[in-house]
C-alpha cells in the first residue's frame, strides 16, 4: 500500500517534471535564435540540475575578440541613396553658396553705379537745374504768370538743395582740417578703434533720420496751400536740414580723418584692428534669422557701405598726394593699403552673404529680384507722373544721401588743389564737361539696363500704375482694400481646383455681404459672411494676413479651397518706395 502510494507520488512529480521542462523548452530554444540574429555568436542550449548548477556545453567567447571587432569596423558598409533627399540638399547648399559670389557682385555693381549716378548728379545737373529755377524766378515779370505757382516742386526742391550746399560750404570753410588730423592723431590705437566704431554707427542714425528731414523739408515746401497748416513752418525745417547735413559732413570727415591716420602709422597696427573690425561684422549678422525682405535691406546697406568707403579711399589719397607735393610714387606706397580695405570688404561681404542665404534656406537668384527691384526705381523715376527725384530714390533705398559726401569731397578738393589763373579755370571746365559726359553715359547705360532687368521680371505693367495720393491714400486703403483684396483671395484658391462655389464665393464678397450665396448641389453653402461694417472689413491698413485668416474662419473654408494666409511685405515693391534703409523690417 506504501509502496504504491509512494510510485504515485513519484510518478505525479516526474510528470510535473516533464510538464515544466516542456513548458521552458520553447522559451530556452528562442534564445540561439535571437543571439544568431543579433550578432551571429554561437549559442548552445543549457540545462540546470536542481541544485542550479548550469550543465551542458559553454558558450563560445571567440567572436567576442578585438580583430574581428575592428574588421567590422574597415568593412561594415552604408547606402547613401537611402535618404537621397537630404544629400541632395546639402548639394544644393553648397552650390548656392559658390553662386553668392557671382550674384552679389552683379548686384553690388549694378547698385555702385546707382549710388554713383545719384552722386554725379550734385555736381553736374543740379547746378545746372538750380540756374534754370533762378532764371525763371528772375525772367517772371516779364512772361507772366503762366499757373498758379511761382515755381514747379522740383524746382523748388532743387533750390532748396542748393541753399542747403551753399550754406554748409560756407560753415565748412571754418572747420580746420589740419588740426582735426594733428588732434586724431595723438590719441591712442585703442581709441581712435572706439571712436571708428562710433562713428559707423553715428553714421549708420544720421542716415537712417536724415532723409526724413530732408524729405519733410520739401514737402512743407511743395505741399498745397488750401490745405490746413499742420507744420512748423519752411524756415524751421530749412535750418534743420542744414544743420544735419552740416553735421554729417563733419561726422564724415572725422571717419576720413581717423582711416588717413591709421594709413600714416608707421607699424599699421591701427588699419589691421580696423580692417579686423569688418570680421566681426559676420558674427552680428550671420547667425540671426533673415528673411527676404531683410536680406534686402542688408545688401542694400552693403552697396551704400561700398561706396562710401570708395570715396573715403579718394579723400585719404587726395590729402596725402597734397603732403607729398603730388607725387607720383607715393601712390604706389599707398596702393598696398588700398587694395588691404577693399579685399576685406569685398571678403566680408561675400561670406557673410553666402552663410546668411546657406542658414535661411534663401537662393540665390534672390539678388536677380533685388536687381530687378532697383531698376524698377531708375525706370519709374524717369516718367511724367514721377513722384520723387531719383537721387531721393536712392537715398530711401539705400540709406546712401550724397549731399554731405558731396560737401565734403569739395571742401577737400578745394583744399588740396590750388587753382589760379586762366588756364586752371580751363582745367575746371574741361573737368566738369568730363564728369557731366561721364553723368550722362552712366545714365544712359543704367537706363537701358534697367528696362532690361524690368522686362526680364515681368514689371512693365507696374510701372503704368497711378502713384498713390498722398492726401487720400488712407481712404482708399480703408475704402478699396477690402471688396479687391477679399474678392481675389477667395476666388483664386477655389478657381483654380475648379470648386463649384467659386463665383458663389467672390460675388457673395464683392457685390453682396449681407445675403447668403446659393447652397450648390454637391456641397453645403458657406455661412453669411459678415457684414460692410464688421471689424476685419474696416481694419486700418498692414493687417491683411489677419483679414485672411479670420474670412477663411467665418466662411468655413478649409484645405486647398480655403484662404491661404501670405507672409506680409512679400512683394519687394510694396516695401521699398519708401522704406529708408536704417528702418527695420520684419
């Protein structure tokens, strides 16, 4: 009986036995398996008794060995063309940015003759236009009065610019230059570099404000009389302009003063800290986020930065030829220096310009647009309903203002060069018939290509636009932008999938707000849009990514047949009539 029970209890405990080991069988024998396709070791089952001592055959170690690990590592292999979309990227990038130079110098070239033809013209036209002004004023009583105006506004304009130069000629007479140099130029390396940096950013405000003064001056003169007086007076807005463009000349002789200094150190430790100071330029500009419309303004700050320094370079040259009795071989002492200043400038601009467009993901044939945009200036301002002078164009544009470069090139000019006798006033004629041929021909060249630019971007059609009023431009902003903007942004997206509610949508904006359009057969009518005098159709005006996204809310549109907000300012032309180049744009 004993004997039987105790078979029973042993027999029930070697089936629990089997029971386990088939139930652990399944799992033991998925181990090899994952251990041959992790790494490809060899693995071999094992087995433990009941006292947990593992039995059975030893895992092999020798794949775990240094050679065959470095072997992995020379002929382990990799496919590129698994993510072809991002090589081909960087490809791109790196191709964009050995176009930069290519594309940065044509626009910096095309914008060096705008800034040069704007400068030409204080020394050869405007003169020239200031005598015809005076003689009309002068020859009046006996023509009579042929309208209602003395003079035309750009006859105005144009005296009033020659009073502005006359009078600072006169105050610059009583600046000593040679003391300005002797005071520079005892002071020391460390602070003639702080004063340079202060003056490049004196500089950079005078611009930014100074075509607003002027720009207000020739308004206040020009504007209608019947209109109530919400100004200062002519006289005061006179006296401000002068006084500025007295002051930026000054400022702008202090800057040729320390860059003549540094070209006379002996060591040339101070050109070398100022030429290392364009360098750090990049670091400022580089690694900030720019858009296209940034990117615009930059180069155009970059073009006027050129030239300026182009007629810096003519001034340091002029007074140390004068030092050195005219001699010829101290321009070749100076020309190593020379070149030393533009290659930096040339070299900073282009790799701050090729890291700017690589960072933001900008092409290059961006600065075929700005070329464009330029030109369509020059084209503009040669028509009959032009609204601004060029020069003035240019000064908006680029934050270049010529007077104050140009009253200062005179002064020097008449410093350094001695004129006496007949024949030196021979040589002055000869040389303002060569400048005023050289004015032409530049003129000439620039027009033409200009209208080639203007063509190649598809902008004649803008150049017959009517220039805005100046007196009703608010109205009409208020009065016309809703019922035109609404109507094609809700009839394009829709016109062009071919939906069905297209013109029940644009005729529901332009013509009837307050009824609900018809409900179509395939698609639910839009809600009732809301009415004229809802606050999105009476927005002021610069929100109208705003207007977009709340019509594209009410109407229910949504997808491709819906309103797709556009990044505001994103034609240049909008932006750069009047924008001056110290402003910010967002």
């Amino acid at each position: 009986m004993a004997d039987s029970v105790s078979a029973g209890l042993a027999g029930g405990g070697e089936e629990k036995d089997t029971e386990k080991e088939g139930k652990e069988r399944p799992r033991r024998a998925a181990k090899p398996e994952r251990s041959k396709e992790s790494g490809g070791m060899k693995e071999t089952l094992s087995f433990s008794d009941k006292n947990g001592n593992r039995k059975g055959k030893k895992r092999y170690l020798s794949d775990l060995s240094l050679v065959r690990f470095i072997s992995q590592e020379l002929t382990r292999g990799y496919f590129l063309e698994h993510n072809e979309a991002k090589y081909t990227e960087r490809r791109e990038r790196v191709y964009t940015c050995l176009r930069i130079p290519k594309e940065l110098e044509k626009l910096m070239t095309f914008g060096f003759f705008l800034c040069l033809d704007a400068f030409l013209y204080v020394f050869t036209l405007l003169p020239l236009r200031v005598l015809l002004a005076l003689l009309r004023l002068l020859t009046l009583p006996c023509c009579g009065l042929s309208g209602s105006r003395l003079l035309q506004p750009a006859q105005v304009c144009d005296v009033l610019k020659g009073l502005i130069m006359i009078l600072c000629y006169t105050m610059m007479g009583y600046v000593d230059y040679s003391m300005m140099y002797h005071l520079i130029r005892g002071q020391s390396v460390i602070k003639l570099y702080i004063i340079y940096n202060m003056l490049e950013v004196a500089d950079r405000l005078f611009s930014s404000f100074g075509q607003d003064i002027l720009d207000a001056l020739y308004w206040t003169a020009t504007e209608p009389k019947e209109k109530k007086r919400a100004h200062i007076g002519v006289i005061p807005h006179f006296l401000m302009a002068v006084l500025y463009v007295f002051l930026h000349a000054i400022l702008i002789m202090v800057q040729a003063t320390t860059l003549n200094v540094a070209f006379n150190s002996h060591n040339k430790s101070l050109l070398t800290i100022m030429m290392s100071n364009n360098f750090v330029e990049i670091k400022g500009s580089v690694f900030k986020k720019f858009e296209k419309n940034n990117l615009f303004q930059m180069s155009n700050s970059d073009i006027k930065e050129r030239f300026t320094n182009y007629i810096l370079l003519l001034i340091v040259c002029l007074r140390n030829m004068e030092q050195f009795s005219w001699n010829p071989d101290h321009l070749w002492v100076l020309f190593p220096d020379v070149v030393m200043v533009i290659a930096s400038e040339v070299t900073v601009d282009v790799v701050k310009h090729a890291f700017i467009t690589k960072f933001n993901d900008i092409n290059a044939d961006v600065y075929g647009e700005y070329r464009a945009s330029l030109a369509f200036d020059l084209v503009s301002s040669r028509q009959k309903n032009a609204y601004t002078d060029y020069s003035d164009s240019v000064s908006r544009r680029m934050g270049f203002i010529p007077l104050p470069l140009a009253l200062l090139l005179i002064r020097v000019v008449n410093s350094s060069v001695k004129i006496q006798g007949s024949l030196s006033f021979m040589c002055v004629l000869l040389f303002y018939l060569g400048m005023m041929t050289l004015k032409v021909l530049n003129s000439i060249i620039l027009l033409g290509t200009s209208c080639m630019f203007v063509k190649e971007a598809n902008m004649e059609e803008k150049l017959f636009d009517p220039p805005p009023s100046v007196a009703s431009s608010r109205a009409n902003s208020r009065a016309q932008r809703p019922k035109h903007t609404h109507t094609v942004t809700l009839q394009d997206p829709v016109a062009e999938r071919g939906g069905p509610s297209a013109s029940s949508a644009s005729a529901s904006v332009s013509s009837q707000p307050d009824q609900p359009p018809e409900s179509s057969h395939h698609h639910p009518a839009p809600p009732t849009l809301p009415k004229s005098d809802s606050a999105f159709l009476t927005t002021p005006d610069g929100d109208d990514e705003d207007e977009k996204m709340i019509l594209n809310r009410d109407t229910g549109l949504e997808g491709d047949a819906g309103l797709k907000p556009r990044t505001p300012k994103k034609d240049l032309l909008e932006i750069d009539r009047f924008t001056i180049c110290g402003n910010r744009i967002d």
